[in-house]
C-alpha cells in the first residue's frame, strides 16, 4: 500500500496542482490570463503560481480576451506552451477569432510547419447561480472547428490527468471546466497524481445492461444520481463520461451501446445544435442494428442561458434524465 | 461674487482637485509624431544617405515593381486566384524589409508578399496562397516570416507575443507587423498595441496608409489626426513617414527596430502611401476614386524619387539602371516560368497536418478518399 497522503481534495486544487507539475517539469509552460497572477484566478485555480514561478510565468494580461489567446499564439510559434485562461465561458467569445482563424489552424496552414500547443483553459456551464455571460455551454462551438482537441473532466482525478494530458499536447486543446464541479471533493493524492493518458479516450463510470447514459462535465454526476436512483426501478443504467468531445471514442461509447441497446444523450448545453445531435448520429449509423429504442437526447432547453434565479429549471436534473429512461421503454407505433 | 470668496463658509476652504489615484503615467508629447511625413528624399538629408543603401533599395523597388506586373498577369491567365498588389506602395514593402536583421521575424498581411520576397522568400512560394495549392508555401521558420494574413490585424497580437517570448528566452529578436489603414480599425489592432505597450515588447507596428480599405477612404475610418497619433494612446511613439521614401521609410524603421532591440518597446509608424492598383484584379477602383487623384499620386511614384536622387548624386548610370531592370526581368521570367506549370498536389495531405496524430474519424476519412483515389486511378 501506497504511503502518500490521500486526502480530500477539489477539481480547482488538481488543476492547479496540474499546472504547477507542468510547470515545475518543462520551462516552456507558461500560465496567462487576466487575475491569474496576484488574485490567483477568480476561482483560485491559479493559486500560488506567479509566486512560485515568477510573473513572466504567471502573467496577469490586460483584460482582452483576443489580446490573451492572440499574444498566446506568437509565444507558441517561439516554442513557449501557453496555458491560458478565459474566467467566463462567455468572456471567451472575443478570442473566437484567434481560435478558429489561427489557433485551431495554423499547424494545417504550415502543413506542420506551425504547431501551436495552447490550452485554453475556459471554465463553462451553469449551476453556480451566475449571472448573464457566466454559464455557457459552449463546447459545440469548439467541436465544429476542426483543429481543436475539446476536453472536460467530471472527476477530481481526471482534472488533473486531462490537463497535463493537456498541456502536452503538441495541438491545441480546448479545455472545460465544469465550474460546479471545482468545489467537489475526491480522496486523492496530490503527491502520487494519476498517469497521464493522452486525450481521447471515454470512460465507463457505471456498468450496467439496460441502457447507456452518454454524457460529460457537469452532467456526469446527475447522470450517476440517475442510475442510482433507476436501480430501484429495476433499470440498470451504464454510464459513459465521454472527458473528450474531439476526438470522439466512438469506440467505447458504442460498445456500451451495443451491450445495452438503449442510449440517452445527457449534457447541459442547448439540444439544437447541440453536441447530443452528433452523438445520437454517431451512435445511429453504427449501432443502429442494436437499438430497442431510438437515441434520446436530455439537454438545456434551446434558449440563452437563463437567469440564476431559473436555471435549476434549464439544467437537466435526475428527474428528466429519468423521465427519458422511461421513454426507451419504445415500441414502434404499429 | 463666486463660491470661493465667501468668508468664513466651508466652500472657501474646497479646492477641486484631481483624484487620488490619478496622476500622468508618461508624458504625451515625445510620443506624439511630427505632422508632417518625414522625408530624405528631395531633401538636403538625402545627401549623406549611404549610396550602397540607396543602390540597394533601387534594387528592390524595381524587382518589387515587375513582382507586381507579373503576378497581376498571372491572375488573368487563372494562374494565381487573387492578387492584392501592391503598385506604389514598394517603398513601404522593401525599406521595412531591409530594416530588419536576420533574426528578427516579420508578420505581414496578405497584401505585403514583397516584404516577404524582400527577406529572401522563394517568390514562387509566397504565392502559393494566391494560387490555392497550399495556404502557405513556404517553412515560417526559414526566414522567419509568419503565414500571410488574411484576417485583418490578427497577425499584430502574434508578433507581441513572439516577441515577448524572444524577449524572455533572452533573445534581441525585434517583430515587425505589417498593417493597413483599415487593418487599424480592427480590435485586435487595439489590443495587440496595448498588450505591446504594456509589456514593453520589441514590436515595430508599420500601418501602411494607402488611402483606402477596399473602397472604404481614411475619412471614413477614422476620426483620429493621423494613424500615428493612435501610438500615443497606448503610451508608445508614433512616427509618420511619407510612404513613397524608400530612404526615409528605412530610416525610421530602423530607428524603431533598434529602438525595440535595446528595450525601449514598441513604435507606431504610419507609412503615407497610395495603392496604385485597385484592391486586388476583382475590385474596380474607378467606382470610388478620380483619375485625377491616382495621377497626383503618380507623380509621387517611390521609383521615380529614389531613380531622381540617385541621378543628381551620379549614381545612377545607363548601366546600373539596366542592371536593376535585366534582375528584375530575369526574377519575372523565372516567376512566369515556374507558375505556368501545374503543381502536383497529393490529396491526402488534406489529412495529414490537421492534428499531431490523426484521430480515429480523420483516419477512417482518410481512408474513404484513398479509395475514391483508387477508383479514379483504375477508371483512367
């Protein structure tokens, strides 16, 4: 048995401690964003960096959000691994141009020539009673832009596995956090972090035979709620955390499906549009033989992210998901 | 009787007087540029030029021109899809180019492939975006020229960052940016200035003023007295410079550049200048400017000030004239030459530099035009 100390920690703490590791092992890394040096970000994930690593490490940006990931982007053509931040979903749409015109393609424009590993660390998705701008869904957004790895934890220990996978990565990546997930705790060591995987590969939470509950980030512990609580109901529901969006493991997702034969489609972001639409595909064209029932999607309804004070009823809750549960009991209209 | 007579009242004893917090952070004036473009050229100035310099850039602005001519003709074979030239405006293009050292980088627009030929490019693969065969043909590494860009100003916040990332690692690395007068507009423009400014990048940041953005004239973007005036804002010197002084454009910039590479930070310089040609060989500039004013623009032609120069102070003979005129048709026929033959493209490099490694769906894609490719193959 191992002697490191297992304690309580957060998602926000294995993300810093993330960076820290990275940091500390290749002096290339370097952290930028507006309040992630002194304040050590508005969620602390940042905390302690610039102290331990300097300013020219850690660096507090002005605040402009194509000025971070724009300046970001001439750093990496210089060899430099920026790692920056964007505080609010919303606050990241000023650098969509940056990202899509040039972070997601300049290794294809120089035809390798280029490569630009930045990771866009942007904490998204509701929950926290934020207001306008601070609760977006964004990741179809960045699944549609070829380019760009789109990666999200559910778990403590993945937060840290995925972002150093992350930050090593030789492409950019697009990194979610869930920021109602930075307060969850887990037992896990600091001093003797999960190996480091790279990113692409789906992981099954649950294992059950009934149905498979596809899902990601925030929803992630709904959907685990939700299997618990149909287990009382005689459903036993597999439940596949996808922690990567691009690429997609059509692998193990559709290995689940085709044990169960049954798939519901879990995430918080709108369903038009949505990534839930190119699961459901996905999972169509090749399970399509193993289906009882058609591919369901729970998602947020299709409208701007509602006020704090309504957002418990945007968000899918176990209820809904079970709700959808009931509905694969299908039978095709005769 | 004012407020401030009363005796003995409260209100004698208030003084407005400025926030605490507030106090001036740099003095404006040096930072602002003179109203007037600096020239050498037609000034007592010129005379002390360095004539191996003046020789030089005659070079290059003739080569530069006939780049130009035939890359327009190559757009009417269907050879190149697009040509953003750059006819008047070569003063601009060779003396910034040549005010850089070996090491430093250059992040030019679309429109500056002279710039980039300037330092050494291949001018075959600094067309290969305009020809369509790859975006960019040429390693950014090699002579240290970033892809051309076609966004507007989003290349200005790459050059701070590398910059910077020179300046951290150590290294006397100065980036020049290249930009429009409608590029200014942007808010990346914003942005990269700032961020330059406050990080005290080695940056130079030339906008070249050619009167229009499309069809858009500088009356219409802006409201500012000049471009330059813009530096000031941001805490950084702007400089204006008449843009058709191949001499004075390379002085200044050389300035800024060594300004940059001891740590005094980034410049602004405005290049007043004229686009010849229209935008590119699809746009008609007849719809919104006057004859008139292209031929005012013609007498200021950059060849015909530097070839007037160069005559006065006898350095300009029949034969260095032919010289300059024989290198640059020599560059045009090679160009002509090497465009007229049709590149042998590989359609799977469409999935090979997408990401490090493939992923799965890019690799079963992959997989799907190899067999269309077989089909092809066998049909024929």
């Amino acid at each position: 048995m191992t002697t490191a100390a297992v304690k309580p920690a957060t998602m926000a703490q294995a993300l810093q401690r993330a960076m820290r590791d990275a940091m500390a092992e290749d002096p290339t890394v370097h952290v930028m964003g507006e309040d992630v040096g002194t304040l050590g970000g508005v969620f602390r994930v940042t905390d302690g960096l610039a102290k331990e690593f300097g300013e020219d490490r850690c660096t507090d940006t002005p605040l402009a959000e194509a000025g971070i990931l724009g300046t970001a982007v001439g750093m990496a053509m210089y060899g430099l691994r920026p790692v920056v931040e964007m505080q609010f979903d919303a606050f990241a749409y000023p650098a969509f141009e940056q990202l899509i015109s040039h972070v997601a393609r300049m290794r294809n424009r120089t035809k390798g020539g280029m490569p630009m590993p930045i990771t866009v660390r942007v904490p998204y998705g509701g929950g926290i009673g934020g207001v306008e701008h601070h609760s977006d869904s964004s990741e179809a957004y960045y699944m549609a832009t070829p380019g760009l790895h789109v990666v999200t934890p559910a778990t403590v220990e993945d937060a840290y596995g995925l972002l150093r996978a992350s930050i090593a990565s030789d492409d950019p990546v697009v990194f979610l956090e869930p920021k109602r997930l930075y307060w969850s705790k887990a037992e896990w060591s600091p001093e003797a972090p999960a190996a480091v995987e790279p990113i692409g590969r789906a992981v099954v939470r649950r294992s059950g035979r009934s149905a498979t509950l596809i899902t990601y980030g925030p929803s992630v512990p709904v959907c685990m709620e939700a299997a618990q609580a149909a287990a009382a109901e005689g459903w036993d529901l597999e439940v596949v955390d996808l922690r990567s969006l691009v690429p997609f493991d059509d692998e193990t997702v559709c290995a689940s499906v085709r044990r169960t034969g049954r798939a519901v489609v879990v995430h918080e972001s709108t369903g038009f549009g949505g990534p839930g639409g190119e699961i459901a595909a996905r999972v169509t064209e090749r399970c399509f033989h193993h289906l009882e029932a058609p591919v369901l999607r729970v998602a947020g309804f299709d409208i701007p992210y509602p006020p704090p004070m309504l957002e418990r009823h945007h968000l899918p809750g176990v209820d809904r998901v079970l709700d959808a549960v009931a509905r694969l009991q299908w039978e095709a209209a005769s | 009787m004012t407020v401030q007579e009363l005796p003995g009242s409260a209100a004698a004893a208030y003084r407005p007087t400025p926030p605490p917090a507030w106090q001036p952070r740099t003095d404006p004036a040096p930072l602002l540029p003179d109203p007037e473009p600096y020239r050498v050229l037609g000034t007592e100035a010129a005379a002390s030029a360095d004539p191996e310099l003046l020789l030089r850039l005659y070079a290059e602005l003739v080569r530069g021109r006939r780049y130009n001519a035939q890359a327009t003709a190559l757009t009417k074979q269907g050879r190149l899809a697009v040509y953003p030239s750059s006819t008047g405006q070569e003063a601009c293009e060779v003396g910034a180019a040549l005010a850089l050292e070996e090491r430093d980088w250059l992040f030019p627009s679309y429109r500056d492939t002279l710039a980039a030929v300037a330092r050494g490019l291949d001018p075959v693969q600094a067309l290969t975006l305009l020809r369509g065969d790859w975006h960019t043909g040429y390693d950014p590494h090699e002579h240290r020229v970033a892809p051309l860009c076609t966004p507007l100003a989003t290349q200005l916040p790459h050059a701070v960052g590398l910059a910077h990332a020179a300046r951290l690692k150590g290294d006397d690395v100065v980036a020049l940016a290249m930009v429009g007068d409608g590029g200014t507009s942007e808010g990346d423009f914003h942005e990269a200035l700032n961020f330059a400014a406050v990080w005290n990048a080695p940056v130079v940041f030339l906008v070249q003023n050619n009167g229009f953005a499309i069809s858009v004239p500088l009356a219409k973007q802006t409201a500012a007295p000049s471009l330059a005036h813009k530096a000031v804002g941001y805490g950084m010197p702007g400089r204006l410079v008449d843009g058709n002084d191949a001499v004075a454009v390379h002085e200044v910039l050389g300035q800024a550049v060594a300004r940059a590479r001891r740590g005094g930070g980034p410049t602004l310089i405005e290049a007043v200048t004229y686009r010849m040609d229209a935008h590119t060989n699809a746009d008609d500039a007849t719809r919104y400017r006057a004859d008139s004013e292209v031929e005012t623009w013609r007498a200021h032609d950059p060849i015909q000030l530097l070839e007037r120069e160069l005559t006065e102070r006898g350095l300009l003979d029949d034969g260095t004239r032919q010289a300059a005129a024989e290198a640059a048709e020599t560059m045009a026929a090679d160009l002509r030459e090497r465009m007229n033959a049709d590149p042998v493209l590989n359609p799977m490099d469409l999935f090979e530099h997408v990401y490090a490694r493939q992923t799965t769906q890019l690799r079963e894609q992959a997989a799907l035009l190899r067999a269309e490719l077989d089909a092809e193959e066998e049909a024929r």
